[in-house]
C-alpha cells in the first residue's frame, strides 16, 4: 500500500486493519455456512484495499485473503446453465480465476487451508512454475532445495485426479526430481520412490506419442537401482523397457542417441552378469549408431565412444578378434579427441 507522506507505522496499522477485517468477514462466512457476508457492499471495499497492500511484506497472507474471498464470491454468483449462443461460460467466471491465480501461491508455499474444488486448477498452476525449475534443479546441490521440489511436486500429483490427461506428466516430473535427490542427497526410499512414479506415469498413459520418453525413464531408474542392489529383475525389466523405448524413438536425433545409449548400458550389465555374447554385440551396435548420432561436441558422444572402445576390449578378450581390439584403440581416440574440442 503506497501512501507517500504517511509515516510507516500507520501505513502498516492500516494494512493490519485491512487484513482483519477480511479475515474476520471469511470466518463468518464460514461459521453462518452462508457467503452473505462476501456480498455486502463494504465486502468489496475491503478487497481493494487489501488488493492495494500488493506487491509488500504480506503477499501470501494477502493472496490468502483475496483468493478466499473470490472463491466465496464465485459461490455467491448465480451459474448460467443456459449461455447465450456463441458465449464463453468462463466470461461469467472472473471471480473463479482471481480466485484460483492469488490461491496458487498459497498451494506452492505449502498452505494446508485451500477450496478443494479448486486443488486440481491450483496444481496445474502450481506445475507451471515448479516445471520452469527443473533444469536449475538437475545442476543443485542445494538438499533442502531440492527436498522442497519434491514436496511440491507430491503435492501436484496428489492433488490432480486419476484420468487426469497431465497426470503421467506431473508423475513423471515427480519421478525425475526423486531421481536428482537420490543422487545428491538422498538415500534408497528416494529411488525406489522415482521408480514407483515412472511406473505409475507409465501405466497412467492413455495416448502413444511420447511413449517412448515414459519407457525410457523407468528403465534408466530400475538400471539404476540394479546398479544399486544386484537385483536381476530390475535389470531384466531395464532391458526390455529401453529395448522398447528404442523401437518407439524417431530413426534419428538427439533423443534417439540418449536412448541408445541407455540400452546399451543394461545389455553391457547384463552381459556383465551372463556372460551371453548377443547382450555384448547389442551393446556394442546400440553404442555405435548412438555414436553416429550425438553431436561432434556433444559430452554424450564421448561417454559413448569411451563405452564403445570399453565393450570392444571386452570382446576381444572374449572372442580374440584383432579387429575388435583395433576399433576400440580407435574409438578411445575419438573420445579423446571429442574431449577435446574448445
């Protein structure tokens, strides 16, 4: 609230009074069972003048306030069943998207005291945001950063309902910021976490396009956790999750390679546990197409001629073919000379 002239102390005495009154007004609201309060003339006096205290010091209180008093407001309208042709219904709804915008504050600060009707509308809100921190968030060391992403993120997914078309999405999200905890700061609850919500996302899945990208994830989780624990059926399951993921990626891109490269991995490992030369010489031909694929200087084409050379040695030791030695000397130098490059 800009009052220019006015000492400090009686613009926050004003402010106080402001809030009060409001929060007293939703209280009888909420005793009566009745939004005749929210229709009184002085009703709508009081929420510009708390509208008047933003931006300042008590945003999310007054956010609170606003968001409260517009959903009670938008229960007090009287809903057209029957539009005139050609008329948005939402046009009748201001108050329901006041409501809805001061109360996403209030769900991504963690606030218990919310209109349940309006949960799934908050978390889609509240989803944008916290999506736009996900890149940040994979370079964090930050644990209570990213200890409060994953409470957020498990506040969206418990507040959007199953059949939801984002839910897969928001489970993934979920998934992938469990995955950075586990690997920063957390501990096995995390990844086994992660690979509980891939799988739900997975199975939450009702359209094709994108498939891929949902496969993909749950197998790099359960080669992770193999990885982790030695259990032979996560690492069955990777296998023929990322085999899967592969068959349902474009022919080319940079995504392709990812995926390549993924597979590639849990057939090594499980070459490394069998010893069944097909798991070794699929590896070897998922990490030369992912090679052919990444960019020249991109840190996943050295990652993938280093691992090509590594699974070339692996079987010249096996098979004794001189040619396998010499492509992996050669592959090594590639990857070295990627490195390489400014």
């Amino acid at each position: 609230m800009s009052h220019p002239g006015e000492p400090e102390h009686t613009v926050r005495l004003a402010a106080e009074a402001a809030m009060d009154a409001m929060a007293a007004r939703l209280r009888r609201v909420v005793r009566l069972r009745d939004v005749a309060p929210i229709r009184e003339a002085e009703a709508l006096r009081e929420a510009r003048l708390l509208a008047e205290l933003l931006p300042g010091e008590d945003d999310l209180a007054v956010h609170h306030l606003l968001g409260w008093f517009h959903w009670f407001r938008h229960q007090a309208v009287l809903v057209r069943t029957d539009p005139e042709p050609g008329q948005d219904q939402d046009q009748d709804l201001p108050d329901l998207r006041i409501a809805v915008h001061s109360l996403t504050a209030s769900f991504l600060a963690g606030e218990e005291d919310l209109p349940e009707p309006l949960l799934p509308l908050l978390a889609e809100n509240a989803a944008g945001y916290a999506a736009r921190l996900l890149p940040e968030l994979r370079e964090s060391d930050d644990p209570a950063r990213i200890s409060c992403a994953a409470q957020l993120w498990q506040r969206i997914v418990d507040a959007v309902p199953l059949g939801h078309p984002q839910r897969p999405v928001h489970l993934t999200a979920l998934g992938n910021v469990l995955r950075i905890k586990w690997g920063r700061c957390g501990g096995p609850a995390d990844l086994d976490g992660a690979v509980d919500r891939f799988r739900e996302a997975l199975s939450a899945l009702s359209e094709e396009p994108g498939r891929a990208m949902y496969l993909y994830n749950l197998g790099e989780a359960l080669n992770a956790r193999f990885e982790r624990t030695g259990a032979t059926e996560d690492l069955e399951d990777a296998v023929a999750l990322l085999g899967d993921a592969v068959r349902a990626t474009p022919d080319e891109g940079l995504y392709r390679a990812l995926v390549l490269t993924g597979h590639a991995g849990a057939l090594r490992a499980r070459y490394e546990r069998s010893g069944a030369p097909r798991d070794l010489d699929g590896a070897i031909a998922r990490y030369r197409e992912a090679v052919s694929m990444f960019p020249a200087d991109h840190p996943g084409r050295v990652e993938s001629l280093s691992r090509l050379g590594d699974a070339l040695l692996a079987r010249f030791d096996h098979a004794g073919d001189t040619a396998d030695r010499d492509a992996a000397l050669t592959a090594w130098s590639a990857a070295k000379a990627t490195a390489d490059i400014p």
